[in-house]
C-alpha cells in the first residue's frame, strides 16, 4: 500500500501522482495534512474553499469505496508516523514549486529518507515542469512572447485516470483516532468566515464550469474578455490554484473547441483565435511558474533591478482609501468591492487597481500582493507576484513605467454603460453613465446633487501620472 499526500491537488482524475501511486495494482491511502506553517499563510476566503473542496474530495473517494484520511501537524512528522502506522511501502505527491512548497517538501523528503520510507514526488501543477522551456541560452524567460512560442508548440500530456473502484483504502481501515476522516471547521483552524462569498469548489463545480465556458465562451473570449459586465471568463482560477480540476483536462477541452473553432488562429475576431486567446492565459499562468522557480525571491523583491531604490509613498490614508473601493475613481471602487464581496477580481481590473495603487497612490506594489493574498480565494503566488510586478513596472516583461493606466478610460472603455460600476458601487445607482466616467471632472455641487455618499477622487490622475513617471526616472538614475 501507499500514501498519496494532497496538497494543491484536491481531486482524483487527472492527478499524476494518485495514478502513480496506484500503479502496478498498488492501493492507497490519501492523506491530507493541515500544516499550522502553511496555515499561518493563509487567509478565511481560501481555507473557506480549501474545506469545501476537500469535503467534495472526501466524496468522491467514498463513491470509489475509498476515504480520506485527515491529520494536523507538521508534514515532516506526520507523514513518516503515518506511513509506519499503515505500513506504507512509499509516500506520493505532485510538486509545488513556490519557495516555501519546495523548502517544505525537501525536509519531508530528508524525514522519509531518516525514516527508511521511499518517496516519489511528480510533476502535475502545469503543463509543461520549470526549467524545461528555455532561452537558447539556457535560461529561464523573462519575455512572454518567446516562452508562448515554445510553450503552444510543445506536445501536451493528456490527462490521467482516477483510481479504479476497489484501490482506495476505506474508512474501515483507518486505524488513527476518532474523527480521522472528520474535517474540521474554519473555527477549529483559527479562522473567521470570510466576508465574501467564496464560490463553490470540487470537481464536479469545476468540470461544470469548465463544460459551460467550451460549449459557447471561449468562442468570443478574445472580444468579450476585458469587459467586466459580461460573463466571459472562465472563472477557473480558483479550481486550477486548489487542483479541483487538472490542467491537462483543461487543455484538452480547449483544444477540443478549437477543432470545432470556425476561422484560424492567425484570422483576427475568429473563434479560433479566441480560443488561442484563453490558451495563452494558461502559458502566462505558467509563464509566472517558471519565473517563481527560478527566482523565488520575488515574492519579496522586485525581479528587475533598478540603480536607486524606488522611492515609494508612505500613505495609510490613500490604502485604506483603495482597500475599501473609496477612491474616488469609480471603476477601481468596483473592482476592488467585486474582491471584498466575492473573493475574486476579473482580471482586467486586477491589471487597473494594480496600476492605480503603483502609480496613482505611489504605493508599494507589496501593500497590494498583500491584500490580494488576504482576499482572493484563487491566490497563487506565482500569478500574484508576476502580476503585480508587471502592473509596478518592475517584473518580467513589464508594463514599461511610462505607461499608465487611465482609471476614467479604462472605465469608459470597458464598462461604457456604467452596468458593472453601477452594481459594485450602488451609491452611483442613479448616476448616468456620462457622470459616472466624468466623475472626476464634476465639481463637489454636482457631486452632492448626484451622489452625496461617494468620495471625491482621493488624488489627481494627471499629476500622479507625472509624479510617477519622476520617480522611477529617479530610481533608474536619468539625469
């Protein structure tokens, strides 16, 4: 018999190291540790869903007469004692490759090792492993556009099988105390219920999910996407950063719509190219994976090195102003009122809340990834880290610092109607969508007159915009 250690792999199909692990006829046992130093890490809306999608993980084992066996500790002793207590010829797991992930799991490796227990751990989380898409040079890329070239043109694996009925331990063999197979609660953890509502999570939400966006979505994901109003993403972050769905499963079924795809890639406004649009989002998500494994430090630090320090604000007032939806500018208010309700962000206004914290409030782009790790049930890492340092101008491939977003045009541009401001923001309700975008023209009169209860602009976009581009000047050293 095995073990088969979950982690960010909360399902049974298409997990390469559950398949491993029963492989040649073998049985397993899987195994769910709730690590206190991960915990420490972690935040209600993403524990919230991490439950939901073990109690749905717990389900589908028992539907193949299995069960789920769950312990707190410390990995490094819980699984050497488990793996003696079932007698257990090997322990498996699918690799994570942020820096904490891969610090844990060498030390769990070295406990196996003390232990005398053999271990195998499998490349699963993406699609193709850091450090296999190189530079010619054999580097790691800081550009997307060359890593998307070699990444669409590499041969993809397909999915794997879930166990077959019969080779899943069940309950009756669990032998740990009482309550083995028993969650516990987000009180039991430490944890407040989160103030959003989280979506649901497990598989069958996922693959539903997933099902509906191939059928019809993606087909006009290239022209809808950046359009916060409509229903047109997948919203499949939060299942593919807990594992609930496998990314090879995901590939498959877009390469499945773009058989069906009328047009070509290359054929602008085809479904074709739309649905090589969302493919491209899986290479950046991946994109950032490879940046985060060969440099795990920037988590912390910028990845590109400027010759002075960038001088960033010091302003509790104007962050808790953007923490809050209260600046002013209506577009940001929204999307960041769309993260306090919902744990989630449409991923065009990640992009201008990002930008407007770096370079309208002149914040560090670190009080931002803080509050997104805080907040968004799909918080990962490696997307978190790689996107704010793009909208900060100081990561791979980043948005040059002289390019700043316009929070009243992108507003304009990509909710005209006002519909998705006006349902975030209920205090602008009766607002026409012509004063909505000109919000910040309008004087504190016909401000009072439209809506008394939403904020003045906290700062002036074109001055920030100056200032902005003054301070990075000053951090790259031009005279």
């Amino acid at each position: 018999m095995n073990l088969h250690w979950h982690r960010r792999d909360l399902r049974v199909a298409d997990n390469r190291a559950l398949a491993e692990s029963v492989a040649d006829g073998e049985s397993v046992l899987p195994v769910f540790v709730f690590d206190p130093q991960i915990l420490d890490h972690a935040s209600p809306p993403r524990v919230a869903v991490m439950l939901d999608a073990l109690e749905a993980l717990r389900s589908d084992y028992r539907e193949l007469g299995g069960d789920l066996l769950v312990t707190r500790g410390d990995p490094r002793e819980e699984l050497p004692r488990l793996a003696d207590e079932y007698d257990a010829d090997a322990v498996f797991w699918n690799r994570d490759y942020s820096g904490l992930a891969a610090e844990r799991d060498s030390e769990v490796r070295l406990a196996l090792d003390d232990a005398g227990v053999s271990r195998a751990a499998y490349h699963d989380e993406l699609l193709h492993e850091p450090g296999t898409i190189r530079t010619n040079e054999g580097e790691h890329y800081s550009v997307f556009t060359y890593f998307w070239k070699k990444w669409r043109d590499r041969e993809k694996d397909a999915p794997f099988d879930a166990p077959e009925a019969g080779r899943v331990v069940g309950s009756e063999r669990i032998a740990a105390s009482d309550g083995a197979t028993d969650l516990p609660t987000l009180a039991d953890l430490g944890f407040e219920e989160p103030e959003a509502d989280v979506p649901p999570a497990g598989t069958e939400a996922a693959c539903d999910r997933l099902r509906e966006f191939c059928e019809e979505t993606i087909f006009e994901y290239a022209e809808d996407r950046d359009y916060p109003a409509k229903d047109a993403t997948s919203r499949l972050s939060v299942h593919l950063k807990w594992g609930t769905i496998g990314v090879r499963e995901v590939w498959e079924a877009t390469a499945e719509a773009a058989e069906r795809a009328d047009g070509d890639p290359d054929e602008e406004g085809s479904e074709a190219e739309s649905v090589e649009e969302y493919q491209s989002q899986l290479a950046w998500r991946e994109f950032y994976a490879h940046v985060l494994s060969a440099r795990p430090d920037v988590v912390t630090r910028n990845y590109r090195e400027y010759e002075n320090d960038i001088d960033w604000r010091d302003d509790d007032e104007a962050l808790r102003a953007w923490k809050e939806g209260r600046t002013g500018y209506p577009i940001v208010d929204a999307a960041m009122r769309q993260l306090r309700e919902e744990a989630w962000m449409h991923n065009r206004l990640r992009m201008v809340v990002a930008s407007f914290l770096t370079k309208d409030l002149l914040l560090d782009w670190r009080e931002g990834y803080d509050w997104f790790r805080e907040r968004l049930a799909d918080h990962d890492t490696a997307n978190d880290t790689g996107g704010w340092q793009w909208a900060a101008s100081t990561g791979t491939d980043a948005q040059p610092y002289f390019r700043v977003f316009n929070p009243m045009t992108q507003g304009e541009r990509y909710d005209p109607d006002a519909e998705f401001i006006r349902e975030y923001v209920p205090e602008l309700a009766d607002a026409s969508a012509e004063e909505v975008h000109g919000w910040h023209e309008l004087d504190p009169d016909e401000r009072e007159a439209i809506a008394p209860d939403y904020p003045a602009p906290v700062v002036d976009h074109a001055e920030r915009r100056e200032a902005a581009i003054a301070m990075f000047e000053d951090a790259r050293g031009d005279d």
